[in-house]
C-alpha cells in the first residue's frame, strides 16, 4: 500500500484568498499563482530564506519555483539584502541616470560578448515589447515569427498561441488583441524547418525578427539541437531579418552569457530579465552598437521608463551578478542539478515510472511521458498534468513547493543544500509512488 499524506493545513491562506476575490481578478495577480491546475488554494507566502519560504499557515517548504527564476541564490541572500539596505538610506526613485546603471551595465557588458550596449526596463515583457519594436524599426518591416509553446510576455503582437499560463487554462490567445496586431504575428511549430522556410518564402522583404525563447521554457523545457539553432541564424541573416534570443529566464541561469553562449550563437538581440534584478522588478534588452543606436535619443525608436534603472533594482542587480561571476558558480550549480536528476532517474528507471526529466544548467521539468525527447509544444500530451497534480499535492504535503502547473520548470538555486536535495528527492520518490500506485 503507498503511503499517503494528510493535507497541510491551509486555513490562513484560503481566507486571505478570500479576501484577495474582492480586490484582484481571480484573487491573484498573475493567472498561474490561482492554483487552478493543482488542488487546493494558493499558499500566501510570508517569508523566505535561503532555499525555504514559509506560508501563512506556518507550513514551511523547500522552494524550487524560486520565484518564478530570479532567485539563483535563494531568498534573503545576505549580500544583496545588505547592498539594498545601504541603498534605501539613499532614496527609492529618482527618474534620472544613476552610477547604479553605469555599474550594472558595465559589470554585464565586460562578462558578455554577445551585446555592446544595453538599455534597462521593468520587466521581461516590456523588454521583449522594446526588442520587436526595434527590430521593426531598424529593418522597415513589420511582421514578427515566433513559435508555438515560447511564451515572451503579455505585450499584444506576442500573446497568441503563448505560453503556460494560456495552456494551463486551456487557451490559444488572449481576448482583447485585436486580430490585426495579431496578423503581423507568425506562429509556427518549433523544430520545423520546412515551416520557417515557407514563411520567408511567402512574406518575402516582410519579416523582421524571429524571436524564440533562448531554450524554451515557459511551457515545458523545449531542449532544441544545435542543428536547429545554427538554422535559425542562417535563415534570418539570409533573408535580411534578426533574430532575436528572448533570455529573461536562460540570461544568467545556463551561465553569464546564458543561451547565446551555450548555442554559440550570436543573435541579434537579446532580452534580460529575472536575475538581473536580484528579486526585483527589471528587465533589459542589448545588442550590438549599430541596433541600438535606433534607440531613442540616438535614433527614432521611442522608448523610455520612469523606472527604467531603478536604483533598488540596480543595486539589487550588481549584488547578485557579483556573486554569479565568482569562479566555478556555474559548473557547481549544473553538477548539483545533474547529480540531482541523475539519481530520480535512477528510481524511475528501477520502477519503470513513465515520467522523464529533462534538464539543462539547473533548470529541470518533469513530464509524464514515455519520449525521451520532447523538442515542440504539441508533443506534450495535456491528460499528463493530471499526473502532475497529483504529484505537486503529494509533494505540497511533504514540503516541497514546486511551480503550480505542470507545464512550468523548477530551478535549484546555489542556497539549496545537499540535506535540502537529499529530502527533496525521497518526498518525490514517494510522490511518484503514489501518482503510480
């Protein structure tokens, strides 16, 4: 008989979501936190630290959302507390440059030889909002390609067949884009060559960006050849189009110069997000000097922030890549990773468990399937997250918070410790036992 657990008590967090009906659509403000693929209510969470956060009911977890990414060094890191702290004394905003910008774009630009110059947002949409903006007005052109499963933000040229919190509720697009903004937007099937092709030959002198997440991971983790990869580049370079390597969760977490350099690809534009920001709101997009010298004030692509290089996120963000520059960080986060996988994949494989995990730097993703390669969206099979929701409950009642749908990645941070993994991966060998029992 498979053991099971008594759920968690979860009194507090369903009053406050009670609450939170009043106030917000749905009682959240962003549509996976609403827990409608799993069971039970959201958890309110009060507190984190280092790889634990703790809800209103006192329920502590062991967190591998890390708060959707950024957190790479676990919450309540010493040093960037520290460095924000110092900060507050010195003021919050002040909607004018900073030493804060220059130092956190130097500190970028000297470790990453795929950009040359760089402008700060707000967040990882509105820095892919800006990228598509600039490539349409460096090349003259207007449509955009993008792939079915890559999820880029919630700006509306690029929500349509996005990513998992559309797929999680069912859904293709979003009401409310006007389907003319969505006709200057191609979607097609990741890993299909012939599709891309057919595209540039039916809207010749059209096209002016493909934008693809730099590894796919909004809606599964969507590993892509290098073959696949080397052809984009070529394609968009031939058919004078850019292409553009949406990296707000790969930028920082595969390595300081994230997919760009694990493909050794050099895209012609690239989006920042997450990590930069150290667990603030940021967001970034760089390329070389010719592009982004389109930019407004230099040239005639408007855009601009009244936050745009916050001084809390600037600091916040220099404290944090301080510490990912440090020798080893990388390789020391992928072999934890690995070794992590490697021994879940040890138990699955003993009992024959049709689930696999697939991986890449220390981002992992469990499906519930028999493919040993998923590369598209439409490979995934929707009837698996039921699976999911058993597990992530299971877990839940053993103190493992994952993302709540299955269709989102997990993240180990540099603050989980070996005892922390150690307890992660007997709560989900028992939470597998029991989705198979």
């Amino acid at each position: 008989m498979t053991a099971q657990y008594q759920d968690i008590s979860r009194a507090k967090s369903a009053e406050l979501f009670e609450q939170a009906k009043n106030y917000f659509p749905g009682g959240v403000n962003s549509p996976v936190r609403a827990f409608k693929s799993v069971y039970g209510t959201p958890l309110f969470i009060e507190r984190g630290d280092k790889a634990h956060i703790w809800d209103a009911d006192g329920n502590e977890f062991i967190d591998f959302c890390c708060s959707w990414g950024p957190l790479i060094l676990g919450h309540n890191n010493e040093g960037i507390r520290e460095a924000v702290a110092g900060q507050l004394d010195k003021g919050l905003s002040f909607g004018a440059p900073t030493r804060l910008e220059n130092e956190l774009a130097d500190l970028i630009l000297s470790n990453n030889t795929y950009i040359e110059k760089i402008r700060f947002v707000s967040s990882g949409t509105e820095a892919v909002m800006s990228a598509i903006r600039l490539a349409r007005g460096y090349t003259k052109r207007d449509k955009i390609v993008k792939f079915e499963g890559c999820y880029h933000g919630h700006s509306d040229s690029l929500l349509v067949k996005a990513g998992s919190g559309l797929v999680t509720f069912g859904e293709t697009s979003s009401a409310g884009v006007p389907k003319a903004f969505a006709d200057e937007t191609i979607v097609i099937a990741l890993n299909d060559k012939a599709a891309l092709e057919e595209v540039f030959r039916s809207f010749p002198d059209q096209i002016a960006a493909v934008i693809i997440e730099g590894i796919p991971a909004n809606n599964g983790l969507l590993l892509q050849e290098q073959a696949y990869i080397n052809f984009l580049r070529e394609i968009t370079r031939d058919n004078g189009s850019l292409l553009i390597f949406d990296e707000v969760i790969t930028g920082f977490r595969l390595g300081f110069q994230g997919a760009a350099h694990y493909y050794g690809i050099r895209p012609d534009i690239i989006t920042y997000g997450k990590i930069i920001g150290g667990g603030m709101p940021v967001g970034a997009y760089g390329a070389s000097k010719e592009i982004m010298g389109n930019i407004s004030p230099d040239g005639a692509v408007y855009q601009a922030g009244t936050l745009s290089g916050n001084p809390i996120a600037m600091t916040a963000g220099i404290a944090t890549l301080k510490q990912l520059a440090s020798p080893g960080f990388y390789e020391k986060q992928e072999e934890t990773t690995r070794q992590f996988v490697q021994t879940l994949r040890a138990f699955i494989a003993e009992n024959q468990y049709d689930v696999q995990i697939f991986t890449v730097g220390s981002i992992f993703w469990f499906a519930f399937t028999t493919q040993t390669s998923i590369t598209r969206a439409d490979e995934i099979d929707p009837q698996s997250m039921e699976k999911y929701k058993i597990m992530h409950r299971a877990l839940l009642n053993q103190g493992i918070y994952f993302g709540p749908s299955g269709y989102e990645v997990g993240f180990i941070s540099s603050a989980h410790t070996e005892e922390d993994l150690d307890i992660t991966i007997q709560a989900i060998k028992n939470a597998l036992s029991i989705v198979f029992e």
